[in-house]
DNA sequence: CATTAACATCGAAGATTGTCAATTTGAGTC
DNA sequence: GACTCAAATTGACAATCTTCGATGTTAATG
C-alpha cells in the first residue's frame, strides 16, 4: 500500500490509440478519493492478520467485553511484544481502545466500528442503482 | 501473516501464576479457528491497498458492472504488469471474476461476496448476545 | 527507595509485498 | 506463418511487515 496516483482523465476517454474499442470506453470516476482509497486500505490492512483477527474476536467474545493484554498474551504462542505490536496497529486503525487501570491495560471494541467498516465495503463493492 | 497458532489451554484457565487476577481469566474461545482466521485474513488482505480498492469500486460502477484491463491500466499511473498482479490479487480472493472475450479480458466483482464479508465481520466483532 | 509485574518500545532478522522492465502467452489480422 | 496487440508472467529491487530478544516505563508493594 502505497503511492497511488489516478492518471488524469484527459479529454474525457481513454487513451487507447487504435478506434477498436475493448469495450464502451466508460472511465468513470472511482467511488474513493486517493486519500480516502488510503485510509480505507489502513482498515482493511489492520484486519488482514489472523493474529489480529483472532484478538479482536476474543475480545468481543469475553465476559465484560474487554480483555487485558496478559491474558491475551496467555491465548497465542508468540510473545507478548509480539501482541502489543498488534494491539497497536489495532487501535491505530481505532478498531480497538486501551484502558489503563491499575497496572493493567484492558481493551475492548470500538463501537460502530463494525458498522462503519460495512459502510466502507459498500462504497466500493456495491454496484450503484439508478444513475 | 503467517503461522498463527492458538497456545493449547490447560486446566480450562489462564497461566497467570499469581493469585491475584488482572480481569476474571476467561479465556474464551475465539471465533474463529486458526485456518479460517487465516483464510479471512487472505480477504482482508486483498482489500489492504488502495490500488486494489480503486479498481473493485472502478469495477463495481462501470456501465455493464465490468471493465477490461487496458481501461483500467489507462485509470492509474502504474504499469500494465503492476494492475495485472493486483487483479490477481482480487481474482485469488474471489472478489472479481475475468471473462476472456477475444483479445481482452473483462473483469467483473462476484456477486454476494460483499455479503459474505460482512459476515466475517459479524465473526470476528460482533458481540455475542445472551451467552 | 528497591523490587516486581504489566505493558510498551527499540533494533534487528527474515519473510512478504508493490513496482518496474523485460519477456512470454494467446487471440486476432494481414 | 509473420505480425500486432492485450494481458499474464518472470526476475529484481526497495519498502514494509511480523517476530523476537533486550530494554524502557509505569504502577503497585514491601
């Protein structure tokens, strides 16, 4: 994930030399900004670990909805830097929010995140009606 | 991602050797086992670049839902061969399908597959009710 | 105030990823 | 069959990511 550039639409079609079309040259415009295609892909990028997956799930399935580090370092063979490495990247991506109490730090989920994150596979999968 | 792999849970609680308990142990299960947290990592994964978001949303709001490669490679400053590797990508994650009619190839986005992720997002931060 | 426990941060090793240039494949055309 | 064009594949390189070991930080405790 990185630089990403749309070529400018020049004259409004596309650039293809010959005048055989592959298909109706329909450039339309993407439903993201650069910026927003970016941040999206942060989202989606903090989901894309198992690890991750797998905290974010025993997080919303415990008690109180909310987990320490401890005892998520206790569920995973990896070391505990290993998972506050992951716990950061979660909370980055503001899927997650720490609590420190005491000398333990809980965290539990965002909520709405879930609700936001659907909002954001519609705006690029879902095939707009009527335009 | 990589090896993933769910320390075995002796004794139905956390190894904490104190008695003094940071949060009431409960190791839960998470939702997912360490395959399918694997498999939906893969997912998340395709959608982790802002490239790949651009296209699907290309894609998704093309006029016939379909677009070939040479309108998309005309859409971004990169390469040919760098928006191949990408439709590859989505194609492996079963986001987009590619029908070869004559020299070109039309991508198009797999109809449900948005559902079936949000099911996946339901998996892993939904909160269970009345456990 | 020294010690301990929980968690974060740092630095490095190894694997994975995104991009490009060059080449290959495969379909249509002369 | 030679040629052309669309798309995929290959190889290389830089950048990024995951993990680990070591160290730092902060809070409770003796």
């Amino acid at each position: 994930m990185e630089i990403q550039e749309l070529k400018e639409q020049k004259e409004g079609a596309n650039s293809r030399g010959n005048d055989e079309a592959c298909c109706v040259p329909t450039l339309v415009e993407p439903a993201l900004g650069a910026k927003q295609a970016r941040k999206a892909a942060d989202v989606f990028n903090a989901l894309a670990d198992p690890t991750r997956l797998t905290i974010l799930s025993l997080i919303a399935r415990s008690e109180r909805g909310e987990a320490c580090v401890c005892d998520l370092t206790a569920s995973f063979k990896m070391g505990q830097p290993s998972i506050s490495h992951h716990l950061k990247i979660l909370k980055d991506a503001d899927l997650i929010q720490g609590d420190k109490r005491g000398k333990w730090v809980y965290y539990s989920l965002v909520v709405g995140r879930d609700e936001e994150i659907k909002g954001l596979l519609d705006t690029v999968l879902k095939i707009p009606v009527g335009v």
